[in-house]
C-alpha cells in the first residue's frame, strides 16, 4: 500500500526520485551576503523558490537576466527544501516555506529528509537586503503560502503525506489523516492559529474579500473552505465518487479564484481535468468539467475573469491552455519547446496585468537548472521573449518591485 501511496503523490512533485543531491561545505560555513542584491531592482524581480537547489534565484525582470541564486534556511549544511513563496503587499516582506523535505539529499544533522519527518518552518525575509527577518515552526513539509490583500496575515499549508502513512499503517479513521494550516501575523510572525482541515493540503488561495481560504487536499480529493475569522471548516468533495486516503484519485492540487464571479477553479493531477466550485453553494458545479489532456499546475485568469491560462505538464512537453470560463472548454493551445519550459508549474504577471508580460516558473529535469520564461503577453500567441535558467526544480515565484508586491493569483 505505500509503494503505490506514494506513487500517487509523486505526481505532484513532492516526491520524487532524482540521483543523489550532494553538497560540500567547508567548516565554518554559513550563508553568504548576497553581493548582487542592493535592494529591489526598479525595474522588478522575481524571486523564485528551489525546491532541491536549497536556494532563491533573483532574476531582473527590466534585465531579463538572472541576478544569482541566494541560500535559504536556517541551516547552511542541510538541504532544507524551500517551497513555494509570498510577498506582503507592499512588496517589504518575502515568505518562504522550508519543507525540510527533499528526497535523495543524502546525510546531514537531521539526516534525509525524504520522508518529511522534521517540523517544517515559515521565514520571513526583508527584501531591502534579503536578510532573515523572522522564522516560525509549523508542522510538516509546508506545501504553499499566501498573503492576505492588507499584508496582515500569511497562510502556510502542510502537504504532510507522512501524516496519511502513519495513520493507515495504524489503522486510525480519516480524521487523523487531516493536516493543518499554518495562520501567522504578517508583522509579528506569531501564530493566531493553526486549524485543522483535510489529508495533504497544498494550493490556497483567498476570496477577494479574505473571507474564505480555499485549500486543494490532495489526498481527500476535496476542497476546505476555512472561515478567516472563525477558522471553521467546511469540506466538499471534487467529485461524487470520491474515496477515502490512500486511494484518492482526482488529487486537486491548486486552486484559482476567479476575478468575474468568485468561483473557485480547482486543478485536479491524477485525472488531468479543471472542476469548479461555487462558493455561495458550496458544491461544484456538475456542468463544467474541463479535460485538460494532462497535469494542470498552477494557472491564471486573465483580467476581466473570462478566461483561464493554464500551464499543462504532458509526458514531453508543456503546453499552455486558454480555457474559455464561460463554456468550460479549451480554446486554444500552445506547445512550448522544450529547450524553454520543461514541465511548467506556475504562471504570474505584472503589475500591467493583460497588456503587460507574462511569465512562467518551469521545473526542468529536476537535477538540473530549470528555467523563467518571459512571454510578450498572456493573451492567445502570444511568444516567448527570453528564457532564464533558475535553480534545480523552481516551484514558485513572487514578482517584486519598489513599493509593490505581486503573488500567484
């Protein structure tokens, strides 16, 4: 049962199996300054996370070019698996998310961290100098982050599949499956709570008012509302024929909140499809179903809501797919080469929205650099303009600039 547990997983990218990550540091070692970082380019960054190469990369969105890749963690000789970030949104502050899960990292004080058993931690950086701010523990292998719209509260998630093993080894019921959500105070980086909400939480995403936090459980095959104020939780299933953990099998992974009418647009791996939900009803909507032909990561609606950009990971290739809101069907499609974008994961714009650039996080191999991809514009044809290598296996980004932050819608 737990070979093909975590094959299911594997999907997601949490888990996987590359060679041998080793590193070597001298004694004494500790996290350098960065030399490249004076404060944020006028013209923009983006930072991105490297989930195995243990670091942030800054590229120079003005520059088109990569500033250099800056360590992050708490240790400077344990690969520590950074995951996802957010930035408050005055653009002063970067979160980051330290799995303390990288799988083949070899030894270290805590040892491997393939089976994220070590406590996850929450940073928070200042982004005048990219020192280290602030740190809060949260629970295991911490899966995405945001940042309410005042910049008050960032939310963690847990995309703790240890906590799954160890429950069906026991034989306990589902419940003790389900993982939490880290609340923290922005400012203080105390915790004002910590709810808990379903098996593998990972996308979350805010309601426009930051009323409800939407959280893809991955292995429950269902999407949490979590109440903002009361943090009551309520559960609906992506699908009627839904089952218990380990044999969940649509595995939602992110989730979108369109700008035109609220509802929440849910990216499913293990079935390749796009399900929505209607939040007043609290069910999702049986008439849009939405085939995507492969995995569908993390995507955006372009500014007026009706349609829905989405990066799809095929066996050998990623496309990017504009799906049309209204009629839930696919519009148009785009294959990108593969020397560009290797199994894209996450899609942002700036602060221009549909008549400025688009960009797009892409994987790569995973033991090698993957890659940030300018495009002209995320309208249909619209082209790749640049191609920077990052660091090995990007999994997110935060688009920052003076006096502005800009998060993964």
């Amino acid at each position: 049962m737990r070979r093909s547990f975590l094959a299911l997983a594997a999907a997601l990218g949490c888990i996987d199996e590359p060679g041998s990550l080793v590193t070597g540091y001298p004694d004494g070692a500790a996290f350098p300054e960065a030399p490249f970082w004076k404060n944020v380019p006028a013209g923009g960054a983006a930072i991105v996370t490297n989930n195995y190469g243990d670091s942030l990369s800054i590229v120079d969105l003005a520059a088109r070019a990569s500033l250099g890749d800056l360590p992050v963690g708490l240790n400077p000789v344990e690969r520590e698996g950074p995951h996802h970030d957010a930035v408050s949104p005055d653009g002063t502050r970067l979160f980051v998310g330290i799995s303390n899960f990288v799988q083949g990292s070899g030894s270290g004080p805590h040892g491997a961290h393939g089976t994220g058993a070590a406590d996850g931690y929450a940073l928070m950086l200042d982004t005048a100098t990219m020192a280290l701010s602030a740190s809060h523990r949260v629970d295991r292998s911490p899966g995405d982050v945001t940042v309410n719209a005042e910049g008050t509260r960032a939310y963690v998630s847990h995309f703790d599949l240890l906590r799954v093993i160890e429950a069906i080894d026991a034989g306990e019921p589902e419940e003790e499956t389900y993982a939490t959500i880290a609340v923290l105070d922005a400012a203080t980086f105390e915790e004002i709570a910590r709810p808990t909400v379903c098996p593998t939480p990972h996308g979350i995403r805010l309601s426009a008012d930051g009323s409800q936090l939407y959280v893809a459980c991955y292995n429950g095959d269902q999407i949490a509302i979590v109440d903002t104020e009361t943090f009551e939780v309520t559960r609906v299933p992506v699908a009627p024929d839904v089952v218990p953990p380990p044999n969940a099998r649509y595995l939602p992974n992110s989730v979108h909140v369109s700008p035109a009418d609220g509802r929440v647009w849910i990216a499913n791996l293990g079935t390749g499809e796009l399900r929505v939900l209607d939040p007043a009803k609290r069910a999702i909507d049986t008439e849009c179903i939405v085939q995507v032909g492969g995995q569908p990561y993390f995507g955006k609606f372009l500014d007026d809501g009706a349609t829905f950009v989405l990066p799809v990971q095929g066996a050998d290739a990623t496309d990017l797919a504009w799906i049309d809101a209204a009629s839930c069907e696919v519009a148009e499609r785009q294959t990108l080469a593969a020397a560009d974008c290797r199994a894209g994961h996450m899609l942002l714009a700036g602060p221009e929205g549909d008549d400025g650039p688009g960009y797009l996080v892409c994987e790569g191999n995973r033991a090698d650099p993957g890659t940030f991809v300018f495009f002209d514009s995320l309208r249909p044809g619209g082209k790749v303009e640049a191609v920077v290598p990052v660091g090995v296996f990007p999994d997110g980004a935060v688009l920052v600039y003076p006096g502005l932050g800009i998060n993964p819608p």
